[in-house]
C-alpha cells in the first residue's frame, strides 16, 4: 500500500470516529522515514487549512477542532440568547427556536465585508429605496449593519459572515434613527464628506476639497448611540486630537442653545479641553480653516521647527516627542 492510499483510508477512519467529513485535498510526504505528510485538510463544517505531521499528529489536530470549535456551543442566537454549536449551525441558513434566522455567507473572509451571499439574500427583501439606504450607509460609508437595520444583527460564524434577523423581512431604520446613533458622521455625509478608510474602530472622511477629518470611536455597542468620538485633523502632517461628545452625553448637562444647534442647525463641535468644552456652531470645513492656523499656531509656540520636521518626517504626535 502506498502513502497515497495511507491517507485515503485515514481519512475515510477520521470522519468515521469524529462524525465529520474530513478530506485531504492534497498531500506531499516530506520525510518518508518518520511519515510525516504535509497535507490541505478540510475539516467539514471547520473549514480547511493545511497542516504537517504524522498520521497520530493529524489526528490530534482533528480532534482538537472538534472538541474546540465544532462540538462547543460557542455561538448565541442575539435575539433570545440560545447557544448553539457550530455543527448545528451547519448550512446556509438556520432557524433559531425564537424564530430568529440565520445567514451564513457561503465563503470565508478576514473583513467583515457585506459584499457576499449572505447579504445579498436580505437584500432582496427589500424595497428599492430601502436597498438605497443600505447602499449609503453600509456599502458607501460602512455604518455598522446594526446602525442601519432594526432587527438584524451581524455575527461572525467561524470566518463567516452571518446575519441574524428576527421577523418576517427586514426592518430598515428611518433616516432620523440612523442620525440619533451616527450624528456626527450623518452631518458629515450631508455636508459633503465621503468615507475614505477605516474600520469598526476608527475612520478617516474626506471632501473635494480633500479635508479629511478622522473619527476614533469607542465604547462602540452596535446598534447603540456612540457615546464619545475623537477627532483627528491635520496640520501640516502633524495628527492632532480633540475630543468630542454628542447629543446624547451633552444632553446630561445642561446646554440649552447648544444642544438645539446641534439637533436643528448647523454642526456644534465640542472640544474638549482641561475639562471644560467650547462649542463651535461651524460647519466641518469651517471647523477645519478656523483650527488648523490655531493648532498650527499652538503647535508652533510649543515645537521648535526643527521638531516639527521630526513629527512630520516620522509620523509621530507631538506627544511622541520628550520633553
């Protein structure tokens, strides 16, 4: 019996003693004296990757994905808490005993692009404008999908992207629902600015006058209000920071005129500085003229110009720089 076959009838004993299909898609033996194989193993519903070992140490490995992320119950239904397995999940879609669905992309990914199948099948219970919606805010400017839907909920199934939803069809949140969790990054669609990079934890947005204007966020709960932002903005290459707070934090303290501004008006930006705020009824690009000369000028009295072309040639933040 060749190697070849060595690995077939392993195969055919693995999937039969851990109750999962298990193929070997290809195999080279690199030391045909202790056996050892270097092999692309497919450990259905785990996935496949590839591994080197003896047949023992393969083994091992199989067993490992079993009993660690096959067979434990490490997956949560969002809406009613129930857990599951990944090999109950197995398929396309799977139905919770709350009612919930599930929709597992057919593909694996590392990003958590909507851009697959999926997706696309919750798409196409939607009405046009509603598919417009999606494509503003999660396809063009990457809302969270939690931001934008009411009861659907994005997961991720072994390196899949999955969505949960509870309900006949999705419910698609109104424009002014979305702008109560993203206030600041809808003001700044509506003046003009596009999303440029970024991910869940940070992002980078620009106008054609290419003022870019970075938002950091954290305590970040999907589906929830954003309770604070940093934003960066550029002098000269230099990245610096001011912190700002939305409505909803702002509404705790009592600011009157400037909570209606911010809710009616114009955008109010809020700095934060030595714990005190000022609030700035500006538009963004606005905000952008009026700070840059100020933090230029801050920078300026506090760098000499030679430490400035250090910040600037190393991309460091004037606090990089010792004292």
């Amino acid at each position: 019996m060749d190697w070849w076959q060595k690995l077939m009838q392993w195969e055919e004993k693995m999937s039969e003693k851990y109750n999962v299909h298990v193929e070997v898609h290809d195999a080279t033996r690199i030391n045909k004296k202790k056996g050892i194989y270097l092999v692309k193993l497919d450990v259905y519903p785990w996935g496949t990757t590839s591994v080197e070992g003896t047949l023992e140490e393969l083994e091992k490995f199989v067993k490992t994905i079993v009993e660690e992320e096959i067979n434990p119950p490490n997956y949560s239904c969002p809406f009613c808490g129930t857990s599951y397995s990944l090999r109950e999940l197995d398929g396309e879609v799977f139905l919770c005993k709350c009612g919930a669905k599930l929709f597992k992309a057919f593909c694996t990914s590392s990003t958590p692009t909507h851009d697959n199948s999926a997706f696309r099948q919750i798409e196409e219970l939607l009405t046009p404008f509603e598919k417009e919606q999606v494509e503003l805010f999660i396809f063009k400017n990457h809302f969270l999908v939690e931001d934008v839907f009411k009861n659907v909920k994005f997961d991720w199934i072994n390196r899949k992207q999955g969505y949960w939803i509870k309900g006949e069809k999705p419910i698609v949140r109104k424009e002014y629902e979305i702008q109560e969790l993203r206030p600041i990054e809808c003001r700044l669609i509506k003046e003009g600015y596009e999303f440029l990079e970024g991910d869940w934890s940070c992002s980078v947005w620009i106008n054609e006058e290419e003022h870019e204007i970075g938002l950091e966020y954290e305590d970040v709960k999907p589906g929830k209000p954003v309770r604070y932002y940093s934003v960066w903005i550029e002098v000269e290459g230099i990245l610096t920071t001011n912190k700002i707070w939305n409505f909803q934090d702002l509404t705790e303290a009592d600011y009157g005129e400037e909570i209606s501004q911010m809710l009616g008006g114009e955008l109010t930006w809020f700095r934060c500085k030595d714990a005190s705020f000022d609030a700035l009824s500006v538009k963004p690009e606005e905000f952008l003229n009026a700070n840059l000369q100020e933090l230029k000028r801050q920078l300026e009295e506090k760098f000499s110009s030679a430490q400035l072309k250090v910040l600037k040639k190393y991309n460091l933040k004037p606090e990089d720089l010792e004292e």
